[in-house]
C-alpha cells in the first residue's frame, strides 16, 4: 500500500471519529436548518402553474 493511501485511510477515519470534526458537523446541520426553517412563509407561488400537466409533457 502506498505511503499516500496510508495518510488517507488515516485522515478519513480520524475526521470520521473526531469529537469535534462531528461537533462542527453538527453545528452546521443546525445551521443549515434554521436557514430552511426562516424561508417558510415567505415563499410566493404561483397558483396558475400547474405541475402536474408540466410533468407530463416531458
């Protein structure tokens, strides 16, 4: 096996295991949510698009 394959074998599992490589993670989750979570209600649609006879044509 080379050297290089090594170093990523071991830096793969040491960012899977990490207590804090999983914290950043999570914490970024979180993040992401509550991005998604301030968006509804402020979405307009349309109320003459209609998605199912737009599906069907293609």
């Amino acid at each position: 096996m080379r050297r290089s394959q090594i170093f990523d074998d071991n830096y793969r599992w040491l960012m899977a295991t990490h207590p804090t490589v999983s914290t950043l993670r999570e914490y970024i989750q979180r993040r992401k949510q509550l991005k998604v979570v301030e968006l509804f209600g402020t979405i307009d649609y349309d109320e003459d698009c209609n998605y199912k006879q737009q599906r069907q044509t293609l």
